[in-house]
C-alpha cells in the first residue's frame, strides 16, 4: 500500500494465489510461509464470527493492486 524505507511495496500475489492472492501478497511482503497467513485468517475469520475475516479479505482484494508482471 505505502512504501516503507526498504522501498517494498504490498501486492496481492500472481503466482502464489488460492482465491484473489491477498494472503500470498501479504505472505511475500512479509517473508513468510503463505500457509501460515492462510491458517491465521482462517482461524481469526472463525474465531470472530466470520464477519470481520471475509469483510477485510474483500476490501483487501479491491484495495490491494495485483503484483505487476515482469517485475
């Protein structure tokens, strides 16, 4: 969304995506294992009613631009 000092930025994912590539963006923008962010929305989604999870997972994947290609 915004650039910090590293100069990175927060794209939903191409290559590592299941539905729209939010959680594999948010994975590779933080270094981590995509499986990890999957388990944790999913746990949060159901440990908060659903609503939240599935709201936020909604505004992230209109919000969030898809990574560009070639770069």
């Amino acid at each position: 969304m915004t650039e910090g000092k590293s100069g990175k930025r927060l794209y939903r994912s191409t290559t590592n995506k299941q539905v729209s590539g939010v959680c594999g963006g948010i994975a590779e923008y933080m270094g981590w294992d995509p499986t990890v962010v999957r388990v944790g929305w999913v746990l949060l989604t159901l440990f908060t009613g659903m609503f939240p999870g599935v709201i936020g997972y909604l505004v992230l994947a209109v919000v969030v631009p898809a990574a560009p290609s070639g770069g």
